[in-house]
C-alpha cells in the first residue's frame, strides 16, 4: 500500500444515523428521500417527494451524509446529500468523520468491492437487505486528506463528463422525436440542413 494510505473498515470513517422521526411531525417542504428517489450509479440525488407520502419513522440527514439503499444492495443506489432532510428506512444514512472527506465516503460505499461484500453479507432471500453493522465491517483503503481530494477530483471529473453526454443525448432523443412528428406528417419537406447534418454524422 502507497505511503500515508492504511488499511481500516468503513466503520471508522463514518458514523450511521441512528434516530427516527415521526413524519406527522416534519414540515411537508422537507425533502424526503426513498429508495425509488435514487438511481442506479447515479451518486446525486435528483427527484424527491414528501413526508406526507410516508407513515413510517424516517432518519434525518444533512448536507454531506451520504445514502446507502440497504434494500437489494446490488442495484448500486448510493448518493451523496447536498441539502437536509429525511430519509425511507431502506436508507442508511452515513455521516462522514473527519479524516473522510463526503465524496470520498460516497465513492468508497459505490465501489465494486462494497457493493459486492454487501451482496455476500445480505439477509433474506425475496428481499435482501445490508445491515448497518455488515456494512461497517467493510475493509477499505484510506489515503491522507489531500489524496481524497485529488481522487474526488478526477473521478467528479468523469462525472461531469458522464452528465454531459447524458445531456446530448437526452437532446438528441427531442431531436428524433420531433422529426418523427414533422417529416411524417407530409407537410414538411427536409431541411438541406438535415442533409449536411448527416454527412457529419
């Protein structure tokens, strides 16, 4: 291992949010975060809901924790929070230490080697579930501070680059769409635009 990396556990750069709220009693503008709010490999959080939606206890989170689908492990659900609020109970709610920095967390939690050490360790069969103790178990590599950031660097990097063409291409989808609705209704003929469009392409 690199000189200042040490090998350590999960649970020794996280705490796991232990309380619960009644839904009642939290403002409906609070965001609440389920299961089905967060995407396979997405690492933000994009949609939410409301308390109301729920009558089950919810775990708070803020800024910076990161959430951990423990229900079906292997649909690779982690995100990381960049506002407070409430979390399902099929979430974990991990709260970075210090020596850990938010992104890092939420990288180490989405790597192959966790996800699949919580796919061994999950109880139940129809629905299985990584329980917090499990997950704390995890052996990780830990760089210093500095490295974190220069690995969340690069990595963000490469996000950003994934958005970007997720954003073409959803662009490109309106453009087949709208086409579709044009060029086959007969009133319109094709742009010569379309032409060199495709000549490009």
């Amino acid at each position: 291992m690199r000189e200042g990396w040490k090998q350590t556990t999960l649970g020794e750069v996280m705490t796991v949010e232990g309380s619960r709220i009644d839904p009642s009693t939290i403002s409906d503008t609070t965001p609440y975060i389920g299961l089905e709010h967060l995407e396979t490999d997405a690492a933000r959080i994009g949609k939410h809901g409301a308390p109301s939606q729920v009558s089950s206890a919810v775990a708070p989170f803020v800024n910076g924790d990161v959430l951990f689908g423990r229900l079906r492990p292997y649909l690779r659900k982690v995100a990381l929070a960049t506002e407070a609020g409430v979390a399902s109970p099929e979430l974990l709610v991990l709260r970075p230490t210090e020596e850990c920095l938010p992104s890092f967390l939420l990288y180490l939690c989405s790597r192959p080697a966790t996800i699949e050490a919580c796919v061994a360790m999950s109880a139940g069969s129809r629905m299985p579930r990584t329980s917090a103790t499990d997950l704390a178990s995890i052996q990780i590599p830990l760089p210093p501070l500095a490295e974190q950031q220069r690995i969340v660097d690069v990595i963000g990097s490469v996000d950003g680059a994934i958005a970007g063409a997720d954003r073409a291409a959803e662009d490109a989808r309106s453009l087949r769409s709208g086409l579709l609705s044009d060029l086959l209704s007969g009133d319109h003929a094709i742009p010569e635009s379309y032409d060199r469009l495709l000549g490009a392409a």
